[in-house]
C-alpha cells in the first residue's frame, strides 16, 4: 500500500480527531485551529465516522457540564436543595396518596414541568414533546402508567447530551425497570427531579442554544456551512490566496504527464489530475508551508513568511488539505482493488456465466475473491486483528484454490512456483497489475467527466462567482451542483441516474468487487463535490 495509512476514529471529548500531519510541526494555537476545523470537515462529510453509536450531531456539539469545585458552587448546591426541598417532598406526598384524584394533579403537573424544560432541547415537534402533551390514559394503575413516558424523555435526552451525562441516564433507566408498586412514589418524583436537573446541565452543555431546537437535517446543513468557512478561511490565511492559488494552477498543469490542451475545462483538469494522483505509487500527502519567523536587528519578530520548497512527490494543492486523508485512503484502497484482481489471474476460477453454484469446489472458488478483499480491506481499515495483512496469506488463499483441482495433493515445487507468482504479481511495475490499474483508472476517470459534462456547464450559467481566491466569507454552497448528502456513507454525492449505476470494469466484474469499486467511485465523488462547494470559484473559471 502506498505510504502510511491514516485510519479514522471514533472521538471521544478527550481524544477529538487529529490531522495526520506527517512530520509537520505547528504551533500549538494553529495545530489547535486546524483539529477544530477537521473535525468540522468530519462532522460535515462523513459525521458515521465521528458520531458513537446513538448519538446525534448535538452531543458532539456539546461541552462537557462544568460542576466547578468552588465554595461558592457548593454553597449553591446547599441553598438550592434547601429551596426545593419543601416542593419535592410535597410532590411525595401527593404520589403516596392513594387516591387518584390527588395523584393525578401532581403527576400532570411534573409532567408539564418536564416537557417546559425539553422545550429548548429538542426540535418543535419531536415526538416526545407531542407524548408529554397527551393527558395520561385512563388506567387502573395511574403511578405505572408515568414510567414509559419518563422512559423516552431519558432516550431522547441520551441521543443528544455530551457522552458525560450517559451513565447518568444509564442509572436513571435502570430505576425504571420494573420497579415495586410501593416503591413507585418515591422513585417518580428522583427520576423527574433527576431529569430537570439533567435538562437545566444540558443547556449549560449548549455552545448556543438554538441548536438545541434544531432538527439533525438542519443541524447538518448548518455544520456543512460552518465546515465551508472554516476551510476556506484557514487554508487561505495559511499559505495566502496568491500561493494557494499558483500552487493550484501549477498542479493543474505540471501534475499530468501529457501538457495540458487549450481551452481545457478546469473540472475536468482536476479529475484529470486527481485521478493520476490515485494511480501513482508515491503516497498523496498535502505538505503544510514551512512557516519562518525573520527578526530585525534588534532581535524582535519582524514578520511571519512561507518559504517555498520544492514540494514532495504526489503533492496536492492547498484547497485539498481537508480531503487529502480521504484521498490516501482512497489510494490504498484502488490499489487493493487491483491487487485483489491481479491474485484472481493466478487461480483457475471458471467465468461467472459458467457457474455452478451446488459445486462445493465452485463457491470455494467463489469465496476466494471475498476472502482476499476482505483481508486486504480489513488492512487498510487498520483493524487491530488484521493488522500487517502478510504476502504469504494471499499467497496461501491461492494456494488452497488451486489445491481444489489436484485433490489436495500438494507438491512444494508448485508451492513455491505459485508463491513466486504472487510476489511478482503484486509489484507495481508487473504487467498485469499495471494493466489492470491502467483500466481501473480510465473507467473511473470516464464515469466522473461523463457525470460533470453537463452539471458544470449548469453550474456556471446559474451561478456568479468570483474568478479569483478571496479570503474572508461567502455564501456557502454557492456553486452549480447542489450535493445531497448519502445516509449511508456520509459523503456528498450529486443527485444523477449516472452515479448510481454501479461501474462494471473488465477484471473487476466479481460482484463483491463491483460493489467495492462503486464504494470507492462514491467517496471519491465525495470529495470532488466537497471541494466544489467550498471551492467553486477554481472549478469554474
């Protein structure tokens, strides 16, 4: 695989993602900037990869609840459970009463209670807000009737707090589960007191409060918004709008073997160009700009200017810093692709038409291409359990298909000969490898620029945008494609018949494989149409 593999995270409060800077070394304060403004890019594209299971967009938002250790916050405790105290034990009293006409009007007063403090926590018109709304049903048991809806104001309080508050939550449930009758005043009035007290540490939580009363479609659009601005402001103030923009012409230009034709389209160029990244051995990266401090005579900081060196082999330009951990990945990926494929070439597996599927030798044949991809696949992903996927295990999947025809004879010369076969098989410069990255490559190229021929012409006739990089804010999302967000993957993709038709290359036509490259053929659409919307003004000149 090419270079180092940069594998993604679930984050937690303590350890949010990290940049892969490489060798690159920041400022603290700068270093700081740009996790934050990753984090938004994550949170924007692909927020499966950042949110822990159950958790919505807003708990990632939030900042953990201060309970501060100051004298004065202790004493606030104090005279607050004072004050209340007289409220709660009278809510007591009332549930311990037996008859409904005195429970029924304290249980619909907590219940108000309740909703009025979700209010500004959950959309208008969530469904638990509705619940609460509702008179409790006529039931011969009015206490137990009250745990349920308190059961889903605590799941929807835990799908949108800071991931402080979930054992919280996790014990109040617990208290719910099946309790005693007798026990049912007492625990009714500590879960509800339990969740004000939740509801009132959440809206601490709360960066703004507004985002509290946002639906996750709109909280989503907001965060890609804030993702634009951020991304376009750093990049610029970091290398400056003259040498991001020269560092882009110049790879758009010198990056392709071949010289560039008149009149040529500038998004087309850049699929061109990042396409010829994928399939070059060298590993992508997005080197920072070596930032030098000059001082005057009298030893004091004069002023802060980028030195230009010769960048590495495989650069990508500034306004691609965001997406170029994708794009390594990305890389890793196709390559796996065609390894995958080049191994198929050394196994007597008959054509798909020709399969028999009862044949156990035939789906022994047939798990040879899942098992290798999900090896390699498993490789790139950085799980643990897989972790420096080896040549002998290809070597030993090839082996044990071509066993299948000899009777599980195994004869050590074969052996060798085969793990030769494979050792070869798998360098860059291997005819067969080369042919098939060569197709793979061209069958991605031509589906992209068959998708941007007629969007970007739309694009530049209903849209203005500047011909050149300007810093400061602009109106997000202001160029030609509107991208519609993919549940499953996270990523952007246009809307278009012509992307969701699977891409079927010659050599990579098993159906495991024919997923696997429509996976990558939509992540890297991803992030061309990511680098539109924050960059539509170099896509359209």
């Amino acid at each position: 695989m090419s270079g180092v593999r940069y594998r993604e995270a679930h984050p937690t409060p303590d350890h949010p993602p990290v940049f892969p800077l490489g060798l690159a070394v920041l400022p603290t304060e700068l270093h700081q900037t740009l996790n934050y403004v990753y984090l938004l890019h994550l949170l924007a594209v692909k927020p499966d990869s950042i949110l822990p299971p159950g958790k919505s967009l807003l708990s990632v938002l939030s900042r953990p609840y201060s309970h501060g250790n100051t004298q004065n916050s202790e004493l606030s405790k104090r005279v607050e459970t004072l004050v209340h105290k007289a409220f709660w034990d009278k809510a007591l009293e009332s549930l311990s009463d037996p008859a409904p006409s005195t429970q029924l009007p304290r249980l619909k007063e907590l219940l108000t209670d309740v909703r009025t403090a979700l209010l500004s926590l959950l959309p208008p018109k969530h469904k638990v807000l509705e619940m609460l709304s509702l008179p409790l049903p006529p039931t011969s048991n009015l206490l137990r009737s009250v745990l349920d809806p308190l059961r889903e104001v605590l799941q929807a309080l835990r799908s949108r707090c800071a991931p402080i508050h979930d054992q919280q939550i996790e014990d109040l449930r617990l208290l719910l589960e099946d309790p005693l009758d007798s026990n049912l005043p007492q625990i009714i009035v500590d879960v509800s007191r339990a969740i004000l007290q939740l509801c009132e540490q959440m809206k601490d939580d709360l960066s703004q409060f507004v985002l509290g009363t946002m639906g996750e479609t709109q909280l989503h659009e907001a965060v890609v918004q804030e993702a634009v601005i951020r991304e376009r402001e750093f990049i610029l103030q970091l290398w400056g709008s003259k040498r991001a923009q020269e560092l882009w012409d110049s790879w758009l230009k010198d990056s392709l073997p071949l010289p560039v034709p008149p009149g040529f389209r500038t998004k087309d160029q850049f699929v061109r160009c990042l396409i010829h990244a994928l399939g070059t051995n060298e590993a992508v990266s997005c080197p920072l700009p070596t930032i030098a401090l000059s001082m005057d005579s009298k030893g004091r900081d004069d002023e802060l200017h980028v030195e230009r060196s010769p960048p590495p082999p495989n650069s990508l330009p500034p306004p691609l810093l965001f997406v170029t951990p994708t794009v390594l990945y990305l890389q890793n990926y196709l390559q796996a692709l065609v390894i995958s494929s080049s191994l198929r070439a050394l196994v007597r597996i008959p054509p798909i038409s020709h399969i028999d599927d009862t044949s156990t030798h035939t789906r022994s044949e047939r798990s040879f291409e899942e098992r290798v991809w999900l090896l390699l696949k498993a490789e790139i992903d950085g799980e643990p359990s897989t972790e420096g996927t080896k040549l002998r295990n290809l070597a030993d999947e090839v082996i044990r298909v071509n066993l299948l025809h000899k009777g599980n004879v195994v004869d050590p010369a074969e052996d060798m000969r085969l793990r030769a076969a494979v050792d070869r098989t798998l360098q860059p410069n291997d005819p067969v490898f080369m042919l098939l990255q060569k197709r793979l490559m061209q069958a991605l190229q031509a589906r992209l620029l068959q998708t941007h021929s007629t969007s970007a012409t739309e694009g530049r006739e209903s849209n203005h945008v500047p011909r050149y990089l300007q810093s400061g804010r602009r109106v997000p999302g202001s160029v030609g494609v509107r991208p519609l967000k993919n549940r499953q993957s996270g990523t952007y993709v246009m809307a278009s018949d012509q992307e969701s038709a699977k891409l079927v290359v010659k050599g990579f036509d098993h159906p495991v494989i024919v997923d696997a490259v429509s996976e990558a053929l939509l992540m890297l659409q991803g992030c061309i149409n990511w680098t539109e919307r924050v960059w539509g003004d170099l896509l359209y000149l």
